[in-house]
C-alpha cells in the first residue's frame, strides 16, 4: 500500500539547514523585538471563523482556509439543509460563480465548518487585546512570530504556509514609537548584516490632502493606486491612467512636483507643506513626517536609509497615519523585505473604541533570500557536532560513550557513531555531516585511557587525555 | 457590528509571561537535542489526507481536523456527486452512525477536502524521511519541536492544539541509541531542576515472550492492556481481567512472579530471565534490556532514576522493541510526561522498507504544569526591560531617546513611555510591568546632561553620568 510520499502545494519541508538559517533571522529579530521592550504573544493557530470573516475583503475571505466541522461535531448537526443549496454547486460548470453561487456556497460553508486558519497576525491580535483587555497594561507593546494560511494560487517565493514577524504598539498615540520603528527595523538588518537599507515612510494624511488640494477626495484610492506606479509606468502613464480615472487636468498641474519629488527629507518636506498650505489634515501629516524624520535624522541610524516616498501608498485602507515599507539594499532585485504603518482603530471591529496601534512586520522567507544572495548567512548556524567519536566494537564504545556523555554535560555537541560499521563509512559520515573532528578510540586507547583526536580537515592526529580533550573542542 | 471575541474551545491564547515560560521549557530541550547531535526538521502544517488518513486507526481519522477546499479550488471540482451520498447525512437524526453512514460521509468528505492538520509528528517524519532519502544521510538524528492538532473532546489539560517535541534516530538498529535517549531525558528534566524524574523502560519482546511462555500469544494485547493496570486495580483485578479475556488459570500461574516484580534492575532481568528461558524472542528481548541498562548504570545519570516496569505496554501495536516513559519527581501527582520507543518499520507505509526507528517525546503541557508546582521556572524567564525612562515632555524624550537607543546597542532592554502622561500614572506602568529601574530625565538632568535612576523597589535614587548608567544597567 505504498503511497508515493508528496506535500501539498504551496507547502515546504524544511531541512535541518533551512531551519537553522531560519532560526537565526528568527531568532535575531526576536532578540531586537525584546532589547526595544516588545512582548511576545502566540495565538491559536484556528479561530472562530466568525473573528476572521469579513475583515480581509471579498477576496481574503476567500483565501481563508476553512476547517471542516470533524467526526462527530460534523453529525450532531444533523438538520443542515444540503441540497436545495448544493444544486447550484453541482450544475455549475463554469470557473466563475454568481452572486447566487456564492451566497449558496458561503451559506453550505458556514453550516460545515465552523473554525478557520490564522489568515494574518493583526486581526487575532485585535481579537486577544479586547478579549484581555483586563489584564493587559496599556500601551502594550506585543510581538508575535507565527504560521499563516494563504489559499492564493502558489508561485515562485508566494506560499500557502508561511512565518509573519510582527511587531505592533497598541493604545498610544505618541509618535515616538515610529520614530522607535524605524530604529527597530534599522537595529535588525544592521544586525542581519543586511547594511543598506532603504525604509521608506509616508503618511495616510498626506496622500488625502494631496486629494483634497486637487478636488479629487472622492478619488483617493484611484489617485493613490495610479501614483503607486510611478517608479513602474513613468510619470506619463501615471498621468493617463489618472486622467481615465476622472482626475482633471487642471488637479494634475497642481501636483506636478510629485511627478519629480527628489532631494533631500528636508527638501521634501517643505515641498509637500508648500503643496497642501490649504489642506488641514495634509498639514497634519507633514507634521508627523516632520517629527518623525527629525528625530530618526536626530538619533541617528546605524546602518539604514531613511527615505520619504510620497508615492508609498501600500494597505491604504487600512493605515490613517505613518505607512512604512523597506526595500533590499542597492544591488538585490527584490520586492519590499518590510512594511507597516499607523491605524488609528485596530480593535473597533471587536467593540473596543479608540485604540490607536501602530506596528511593522519583518517579511522572512524575503529576508532569508536576500541574506543567501548576499551569502550573509554565518559559518556558525549550520548545527553539526564538533566531534564524532568512532565505534570500533562494544568494549570501545562503551569507553567512547563515557567521555561523549562527560563532554555533552561540558556543553561541547559531540556523538558517537552509533554502529560498529567500516570505518572508511564512519569518517565518511562524519564528512557528509559536516562534523569538524573524529576522535579514534580503539584497543591501545582504551587500554591508555587517552584519545585519538584527528582534525578531518588537514587530517593531523594527535594522542590527548580527556583533560586536554575538553580544551580542544571547546 | 461588535462581536464579542473568543477562541475555538480546546485552543488557547498564550499571554507573554505564558510564552517566555513556555520558551524556556523549549529552548532548554532543544539545546539538549543539538548537544546530542539531533538536528531540527520542519513540516508543513497539513498533509494531504491521504499522508495522514489509516495511520492512526479508526478512532485517529476520525480525530484528525480536515482543511475544506478553497475558494476557486472548490469549486473547479464541479462533478462532486453530493445529493445521493448527503441524502444519509441528512436523514439520519441519531447520535450514532452506521457503517453505510459513515462510508457516505467519508466519501462527502474527501470529495470536499483534500487536506488535514498535523495529528503527530511521526508520520510526517517517516513521509519526510522516505521523500528526502536520498538527501538525507544516515542514521539520521532529527528533532521536531511543532503544534499538532487533534479533534478530540477538550478537558482540563487536554487541548485539540499542543505542541510536541520528538526526537528520533532513523537507520540505526544499535541499541546505543536506546542508551543515548535515557541519557538525553535525563540531561533535559535534570536541566530543568527536575530532579528525581523515574525513566521506565520495558520491552516489546518481553511482552511477546510472556504472552508465548503462558500460550496466549493470540492474547498478546488483552494481557498487556490488563497487565498495565497493576498499579490501580491491584493484582485480584488484573487477574479477574485476564480470566474474563479468556487467558487459563495455569497460564496465570505462570507468570505469578510478574505480579509482585521487584528488586534491582539486576534482579529483574534475572528473574525474567528464568521467566523468559524458553522463548526466543522473550530472551532476545532480556538481552536488549541488559544491554541497555547496565550501559546507563555503567555511564551514570545525572538525577533521573532507571527503572525497569514489565507492565509498561504505551502504543504496544507501534514499538517493536523499547518502550520508554518517563513520571514526574515522586510527589507530584502528574501522568507520564514523556514517553517512547523503537519502531522497526517507521518508513514502510510509505514504501522503504527496513527503516529501524527509536525515539523520544516530551510532553511539553504537563512539563510546564509540573515546573510551575513546584515553582522552578528562573525569575530571569520573564522579559521584562531593565529599565524605563519617564517622558517629560518633547526636549526631554529627544535627550532621552538618543540614551534609550545607545543603551539598546549596548544590548540592554530599556525603553521610554512613549506619552508625556502624569508621572504617577508612568511610574504605575513600569510597577505594572515589573521594570526595576526607572531613569528620570526632566529638564535639569538635560542641562547637566547627566541621568537619575531610580530602583523602584528600594526608592533610592542617584544622579549618573550616561558611562555610570550603563555599567549599572548591564
């Protein structure tokens, strides 16, 4: 009954390779998250499908892995009413689905299943803060390095399973803690050895006073979307496309100095003040920039660029304040590595008001490849005993499993090859492990009580006792 | 459209000074597996059904949480033929199912769903090992520390989500390995500050042997099922038990000797020894015994005691060979809290065949709950910054924040409260907490460019230079 073994798509194994190298980007922004005073929280891996519905939009709710009501729970409810509604499923023979369709099926949907995967970090986060708030002392500053579920069509470096790093503020509005995200996320790739990059900031306010100075407020998204594409179409196909979109001429003369926004933080900022003197809430967040800006400028960064994008736009609907986005260092050809921003109602959805957050997030299986481009990745994260001891039969052994044992609790990683096999095999395995040292323990050691310890590297042997053995592979 | 938040019943959330605790527990068994030279895989959260699907009996598949199909995915499968398999589902109104009931429903379901949540971590090692073979060098040591899911009836202390902790030695039959493991659960617990764990170990053979020697091989599992209730039921029940199953009074004769087994571990095998002389497997598995516990009584143990437990039968249909368990330190009432053994045949039901297995699980809940009553988790588990310094208003943060982010790159967990609140109010949030230290830096300390740290817990207080903070901080 054997079954040719595979895993389901956009799913990966990893090796003890791969989870060592990811343990260490893991385990580096764990050690910022913690140094900058943020708390780690882990929530369950499904929740109430009814947490999850309808916070990510038509297309989230259908990326949502649901999990079907199991065994038994599945029986006791035995009043669903299957088939009126699975008639449309099974006379639909096209890839699209009417309304109807998808009322039937999200209708069948729920009736089956009652629980769904962790589709993102935020929205449980929201969920714990309400339901805890009696015990948590605000402004809480969480962390949270978990799995989610994506049912997007796979592709390369796009998964359905995969790690989010998030760090979020909640119940203070200060603008310190982006000024505090900014060094956090400068502390991290400083410390990754990833030097160099560029975190890009812009504001919610200042986007919708561009809108507003252009009599396009009705058009924000449109607008937003069209200039997101400035680096991609150019500053002629940004303008077409606005011009389709119903933007006049007249507002596109207005913001011509977007189309052209260089020099220096400075610069700019007195260029958007120039540019939104008659917007209210566009002045406000000039200001936002400009503190945040100045004090980042101020402090100083250890490693990375701080840049204010104007045409940075990402999850529009979702900040009010301060939008974040890093990009790779000059040189590697790959989207943001990092991203964030301020919403000013994380937990409305869940009835508790007025609870500003604001947070960023670390993308790892992007960071993992830039650091693997840049062969950044340290010797030391591969995990291999620095010994193997060598089995010549049970008397030696036996000897060898005395010191192995002796070293380990000196915390030195050693093993023993577990079987009396050629030894040509043993070294053999000790090579294809990566394992630094043998150490030979035959009939004459045994019998001197000293050991045999041959570097596997430049092959040089040399007779020790266990004193001297603890020195040299600690 | 405020909903009032909660979480699947058997899932949990974990606050930070549950994950810190949680992540000693963690770090310290995996610092113990890499010194053994274990090395760490990683799989996916869901197989495919059919990775998982008669593996675990039919009591497991009926456990195992299925993931629906998708979106588009569920519907691109427009030939499911619902109505005629449903028309069961729908009619039946009982608690209980039939055999056609559930075969309908089996096929409804796998027609609906094509994948399931993790139920252990065994098999998707043994599909992981048989998928990789040929990247993988053996015997291969590998460790496992991920949630698993299982639908079962939630209680007090057992979860439908838990983590475990496995580690296992494929391709191997040296029964080194066995000897290693006792080592490693004792390096763990005594690690732990778990002293005075009891390592119980019996063997498979043994088991066989008996059942043989008394003619009731037929009987194997009936006995060993009744046999391991000794320590609750007394001898007069177990024996009630194995008369009821059908096992002769002679037979019980026999085996009297077990009923009241005790001794030395020496004393033991010898006895079992005589038990045991006229089965060859029954002596096989003495010999195994022998071997393995005067090699741990011969290396030493830190503070874990061996204890050889004839009635030890855990997963009897599975291990082949070994049978480990481990109980809490004499006086805490907690069931086993690891547990284990060899398996000859890991990779057969994915087609490689003579794949020998042995291995160990810590039972990660209970480990807490035991640590936890008797108060042995460090203080230095929880996170809690060393120090916060009070924000006074604008000039005082910048002078504080560029300390804050000095103090940072020293490697010291300070912050800054982010909001110019009333100090009472700033004092009670590092109280709150449990921040040690509070630096105060109001408009004086700025013009002396010096820094006032408070110990909140004795009051006192003293004026530094910023060198002075940081030696006292560190």
């Amino acid at each position: 009954m054997a079954q040719k073994p595979s895993i389901p798509k956009g799913t990966r194994d990893f090796s003890p390779i791969e989870v060592a190298k990811r343990n260490y980007i893991f385990n580096t922004i764990r050690s910022h998250f913690e140094k900058f005073g943020f708390q780690p929280i882990e929530t369950p891996t499904f929740e109430n499908s009814e947490t999850l519905m309808g916070k990510y939009g038509e297309e989230g709710d259908r990326l949502i892995f649901k999990i079907l009501n199991s065994g038994n729970f599945f029986f006791n409810k035995n009043k669903i009413e299957l088939p009126e509604s699975l008639d449309v499923l099974q006379t639909n023979s096209a890839e699209t689905i009417s309304v109807k369709e998808l009322v039937e099926l999200n209708k069948f949907t729920s009736k089956i299943s009652e629980k769904a995967l962790r589709y993102d970090l935020t929205v449980p986060f929201a969920r714990y803060v309400v339901q805890h708030q009696n015990e948590i002392e605000f402004p809480f500053k969480r962390y949270q390095i978990q799995p989610v579920w994506r049912a997007d069509r796979p592709q390369k470096g796009r998964f359905r399973e995969f790690y989010q790093c998030d760090a979020d503020v909640v119940g203070s509005t200060s603008l310190w803690q982006e000024v505090e995200l900014v060094q956090l996320y400068d502390s991290v790739f400083t410390d990754l050895g990833l030097k160099g990059v560029t975190i890009k900031i812009n504001n919610r306010k200042v986007l919708s006073g561009i809108a507003e100075v252009i009599g396009a407020s009705d058009k924000l998204i449109d607008f937003t979307v069209a200039l997101d594409k400035l680096d991609k179409i150019g500053e002629d196909g940004v303008k077409k496309e606005m011009l389709e979109k119903g933007i006049s001429e007249a507002a596109l003369q207005k913001v011509q100095p977007l189309f052209s926004f260089t020099g220096t933080i400075e610069e700019k900022i007195e260029k958007l003040a120039q540019l939104l003197a008659s917007s209210e809430e566009g002045l406000k967040g000039v200001a936002e920039l400009k503190f945040i800006c100045e004090n980042v400028s101020e402090i100083g960064l250890q490693s990375a660029n701080l840049d204010l994008d104007v045409t940075l736009a990402r999850g529009l609907n979702y900040y009010t304040g301060a939008i974040f986005e890093v990009g790779a260092p000059a040189g590697v050809a790959m989207g943001s590595i990092g991203g964030g921003g301020r919403y000013d109602d994380l937990t409305g959805i869940f009835g508790l008001k007025n609870m500003s957050g604001v947070g960023i997030s670390f993308g790892l299986d992007r960071i993992y490849l830039v650091i693997e481009e840049l062969g950044l990745f340290p010797e030391t994260v591969t995990s291999a005993p620095t010994a193997m001891f060598l089995n010549f039969g049970e008397t030696e052994a036996k000897y060898a499993m005395k010191a192995v044992s002796k070293l380990r609790q000196e915390g030195i990683k050693v093993e023993m090859y577990p079987d009396t096999a050629k030894i040509g095999k043993q070294f053999q395995h000790a090579d294809k492990r990566g394992i630094p040292y043998a150490v030979i323990v035959g009939a004459d050691e045994v019998a001197n009580q000293v050991y045999n310890l041959k570097n596997l590297a430049s092959g040089e042997q040399q007779t020790v006792s266990f004193e001297e053995l603890v020195k040299l592979l600690k």
